[in-house]
C-alpha cells in the first residue's frame, strides 16, 4: 500500500473530476484510486492511500491548465465518433471538421502530466478524414479505462 501525502484536497478533486474526463470520464467514481476495482482510495486532511498502480497526480496541472484541459474534454466528448476496443487499449474516433489535430496533442501533453500511465497514440487515417486517439499502457490499462471512461459514442 502507498501513502501519498499532499496530492490531493477536496476542491482538487471536484476539479479532477471535471478535468480528468477523457472523452466523458464522470459517470463513474473520479476519486484518486477509482481506477480499478481492486484499489481503494482515502483522503484524509491532504494524504491518499493508494492500493495498485494506478491513480492521477491532479496537482500535475496549474490552474490554467486545467481550466483548459476542461474545455478540451468538453469538445472531446462531444464531438466523438466511435470507440474501438484494441488489443491494447481503445481508440477513440473524431472527424478532424470537429476537432483538430492540435488540439487533440494538446490535450493528450495534459492528460501525460496527470496521468503518466497512459501510452497515447494519435493517428491520422482516411487521407486526412479520420483522426484517432489511442490509449493503451501496461497490463489491466483496459480494465481501468473501462471503469472510468464511458465507452459508447455519444
């Protein structure tokens, strides 16, 4: 078990919540730890107890930063595709009329301070028609993202 001390306050975690939300995390629990079903987390006056490998330094982003990374979740979610489970991970579809390839590396820089498990790829395809984004990374990667990223297209 892992103790991490000073990662986490509540409005840090309302904020997470918000932030975090790959592509429309939020339906599921978005505490520090909630990402498997075999890790528990606890807040206590600013220390998480953390058990697996998995949980989010939401400190990782400055104010502005988040603010942005909020607003970038939004149009992800909202202009999504399709998802398509991989053998890795998923990847998550956009047409790049609706979101553009900055945009979607902007994001992805972001999301890599907060949550450095993740392997991002982005991709693309169809002569510029399709732009993807997959995320995959070590063993039970799909278990999490299952868990906290609603999987349907919108």
């Amino acid at each position: 078990m892992k103790t991490i001390k000073n990662l986490v306050t509540t409005p840090q975690l309302i904020a997470a919540a918000a932030g975090l939300a790959l592509l429309g995390i939020g339906g599921r629990d978005t505490r520090l730890g909630a990402h498997d079903p075999t890790i528990k987390g606890s807040q206590e006056k600013g220390v998480v107890t953390v058990q697996g490998k998995y949980y989010c330094n939401i400190k990782a982003l400055q104010p502005a930063e988040r603010a942005r990374h909020h607003e970038l979740t939004e149009k992800l979610i909202s202009v999504r595709k399709e998802v398509v489970e991989t053998e890795k991970g998923y990847e998550f579809q956009y047409s790049p009329t609706e979101i553009s390839l900055t945009e979607l590396a902007e994001w992805v820089v972001a999301e890599a301070k907060c949550c450095p498990f993740f392997d991002f790829h982005i991709d693309l395809e169809r002569e510029g028609a399709l732009l993807c984004l997959r995320l995959t990374g070590q063993e039970g990667i799909k278990a999490f993202i299952r868990a906290e990223f609603p999987l349907a297209t919108k």
